[in-house]
C-alpha cells in the first residue's frame, strides 16, 4: 500500500516539475517575442524620425544628382 502511495507521490511530483518547465519555456518565448517586437518598433520609429529629420536634403541632393546626371548623360 505504501509503495502505491509513494509511487502516485513521485508521479505527482514529476507532473508539477514538467508543468513548471513548460510555463517557463512558454515565458522565456513570450519574452523573447515581446523583445522583438519592441525592437522592431523602435527600428521603424528611428527609421521615420530620421525622415522627418533629414528627408528635405536627400530630396534636394537626389534632385540636383539626377539633373545633372541627365545633363551630362551620353549614349555610348
């Protein structure tokens, strides 16, 4: 009878341990997600800040580089 206890005992045991290590591998993604997430925003936010920042001068200089590429452009 104690052999069936302790048996169940261990089992029981074994079944908390693998939930716990899968909740904690569940966590470890939602964390590694959130983190990708979070970087993949601030990329986009830097990327539209530095739009904003800078966009009249390239629009300027690629203008002025196109002009004067087709004005000196010759067939070859």
């Amino acid at each position: 009878m104690l052999d069936k206890i302790s048996g169940a005992v261990l089992i029981g045991a074994r079944q908390r341990q693998a939930r716990t290590q899968l909740l904690a591998g569940i966590v470890e993604q939602l964390l590694v997600d959130s983190k990708r997430a979070r970087d993949t925003e601030t990329a986009s936010m830097n990327m539209q800040l530095t739009t904003w920042r800078d966009g009249r001068a390239v629009n300027r200089a690629f203008v002025a580089g196109s002009g004067d590429a087709l004005c000196n452009w010759r067939q070859p």
